[in-house]
C-alpha cells in the first residue's frame, strides 16, 4: 500500500494548483482524476483562451448561502498573485471586458503552467483512475493512520484528503456528483445544486413572437430578485430560438429561481417615452423606421406586431398612450423563464457543499478533519468573467498553504 502526505481527487484547475503548490512545501502529493484527458474545462473556456482570471475581484462578485465565506481565501490569494505566476511562465495575456483576462494564445498554456508546477513538487498523478471509496480515519482500520482510499490501481494512504471534484456542469467532458456524494457520506450538508451562468429557456408558444430572432444581439439592462437576492447586469443579451442568452443572461442565471421573472430594459440609459414623444412632435417617419433608428430592425418589428401597432404609421398620427405604452414594454420587458439549458450549457454549478461546516482559512473540513474541499465543489459561485478560476486559485491556495505549514511544523 502506498502512502502520501496528501491525495488530491480531481486534476482540474482547482485540484493541479492544490497539488503543485501543496508538493512546492514539503508534500508528498499523489493527485487522482478519472477522465481519460487532463484538465477539460480549463482547455474549452473562454473559447479556447482561458478567462483565468479577472483583475478586479472580491466577495461582492460571489454568490453562496455563506456570503462571508470567501473573503478570506481571496484576500490571501489574489488575482494579482496569480497574474504573477502566468508572468511567471512567460504566458501573454490580455483584458478584454470588464477585467477579463485571456491567453494570448491558448487555454493549453494554463494547463502546460499548472503541470510544471506539479512537477516542480513532485507531484505523483494517476490518471485515469477511479476512487472506488473513501475512509476517514474513524472508518479506517487501526493499523492505518490517516485515510484509506480504494482506487482503481489499488489502496492509497493518506495523512490528508483534498476533493477538488464535484461541479456538474458539462458533464460530457468527465464531470460527477462524486466529490458531493462523498461529502454528504461523511455527514455534511449539501446546498442543492443548481445549472448557473446558463441560456434561460421559454415555453415554446410564449416564446414564439421571438423565435425569428434567433441571432440578434444588443446591450440591455436585465435584474431579478429581491433584496440581497436581487442581481442587475448591464451586459450584451443574445436572442435564441429556445429563449436567451449572451453575458447578460448567463450572468442573471445565477441569480433566477424557479418561478421568477426577469426585467430587461432594452434601452438602458435611455429616457424612451421622452424620445419617442419628441419625435411625434418633429418627425414624419414612419413608427417603424423610427423604432429601427434606436433597435435593430427584427426588434423594432417584433415589438410593434406584438403590440399591434401599425408600423407604418407616422409619428405624428401616433397616440401618445401608444407611444408611452411601447417605451413602458421596452424598457420594463417582464418575462419569466420556464427552465435553463442545464448542464450541458452550464459554465457553473450553483450549490455544493455547505461552507458553514467548511473553516475558511484552510477550506478544511469541520466535521472530519484532514479533508478539505476546494473549487466548484464548495457552495461559492463567481459571476462570468474569470472569477470562477480565482476562486479555484485562491481555494487552493488556502489549502495548500495550510497543509503546507502543518508539514513544516511535523
């Protein structure tokens, strides 16, 4: 039976980062994964460039039922450390949106980073192989200190347990329930998972005045929920044939329940009752062609079929209710989805395990210690734009700091 320090299930961006930096302070580190290629989701994002981080991060750009929860990791470890490393390596970047950060080249530098980080620590990695189970110690038996893991290739001891595994979104490129089924094993709570950053769907006949289109994209203003609960994006919005899509909507996804609408202005910072009113008073073009100066044009048509309005009207014989009532649908669009393309469009998973039964210096477990949870798996999710890998860097590194200290003091 082999023994090591540290086992870290998962070889995702999370897990690779846990396991080079927890091997570059003293562990002897063996990092587990079951999909037969390394690291997926870190080589398809951002369209194939990798957002790995953002430049403007804190807690504020999170969600969890545990919103305090990750200040600590973040402040510890920041984007600006991270950026460091990618400098490092001799990795070009750069910003497109909002802080977003990309390769300059590709996603595959990241990986290529992560591995090099791994091999400066010695990083032992089977993969693929499964963990068949996992025991803590009060399971193991009495001849074993520390975890006793089954695995595919045989038993594995282990003084600590790392499960950077666990997020359900894209499950066809080898993402489980695993980490979360094992988490919930051992006696902890699980907050229910849920798609996020993810196309919003809409019943097929209430959706049909918009299916024509499918393509288009403009800026919107787009909110939902109450109170702490309610998110607001000014973001681009993509019509699709099942409903909507685009930054806006993923980024409102993470927000929206079951049940609830969404507010679209599709004309933020724009006064459109006053602009339209003025144009009743000096312009003789027709309503459509004047709704086509400020939309694209399938919109301005769409918007006056479903209000029924005569599109070739002029503006001066327009009513001002009319005129009034269109700007009000325009700008305060109430809809309520019917469901999300789930997890296959997912970016994310919304939900995970419960961070009130988490310590957030060292993410390690409350309830059996030396198991530590880190990335998707835990109940924090990050808005789009590269916030999500931070989280994964700055968990890790938590994690990987603390065990790191406990050798040294060994």
């Amino acid at each position: 039976m082999q023994s090591f320090d540290l086992v870290v299930i998962g070889a995702g961006a999370a897990g690779l980062f846990c396991a080079g930096m927890a091997g570059q302070r003293g562990q002897r580190v063996l990092v587990i994964d079951h999909a037969e290629r390394l690291a997926e989701k870190i080589r398809i994002s951002g369209g194939g460039r990798c957002n790995f981080t953002n430049r403007d991060v804190g807690p504020a750009n999170f969600l969890s039922e545990n919103p305090a929860f990750c200040r600590s990791a973040l402040a510890r470890y920041s984007s600006q450390d991270f950026i460091a490393l990618v400098q490092k390596h001799g990795i070009g970047f750069h910003e497109k949106h909002k802080g977003q950060l990309f390769c300059d080249d590709s996603s595959e530098q990241i990986i290529q980073m992560l591995l090099s980080e791994c091999e400066a620590g010695a990083v032992q990695r089977w993969q693929p192989c499964t963990v068949i189970d996992v025991h803590a110690p009060a399971e193991a038996s009495a001849a074993v200190a520390g975890f006793r893991l089954e695995t595919s290739r045989g038993v594995v001891q282990a003084k600590a347990v790392v499960v950077a595994t666990g997020g359900l979104s894209i499950p066809k490129i080898g993402a489980s329930d695993w980490g979360l089924r094992l988490a919930k094993r051992l006696g902890h709570n699980i907050i229910e998972p849920r798609a996020a950053l993810v196309p919003l769907t809409f019943d097929a006949e209430a959706w049909a005045p918009f299916s024509s289109l499918s393509g288009l994209s403009l800026p919107v203003m787009v909110s939902t929920g109450k109170g702490k609960a309610r998110g607001r994006f000014l973001e681009d919005l993509l019509f699709t044939h099942r409903g909507l899509s685009g930054p806006a909507i993923l980024q409102i996804s993470s927000f929206w329940k079951d049940g609830e609408s969404l507010q679209i202005d599709l004309a933020p910072d724009v006064d459109l009752t006053a602009k339209l009113l003025e144009a009743k008073a000096e312009s003789r073009r027709q309503l459509g062609n004047e709704l086509a100066s400020l939309f694209p044009q399938r919109l301005a048509q769409a918007w006056t079929e479903r209000l029924g309005l005569d599109g070739s009207r002029t503006m001066p014989e327009c009513k001002d209710r009319d005129l009034q009532n269109l700007a009000s649908q325009l700008q305060a669009w109430q809809l309520a989805p019917s469901g999300s393309e789930g997890w296959r469009k997912a970016e994310v998973m919304r939900g995970g395990v419960d961070t009130r039964e988490l310590n957030s210096q060292d993410m390690q477990s409350k309830r059996v210690p030396g198991l530590y949870f880190i990335g998707e798996v835990v109940d924090v999710t990050g808005w789009l734009g590269g916030y999500n890998f931070q989280w994964a860097w700055a968990s890790a590194a938590a994690c990987a700091r603390s065990l790191g200290e406990n050798v040294s003091k060994a």
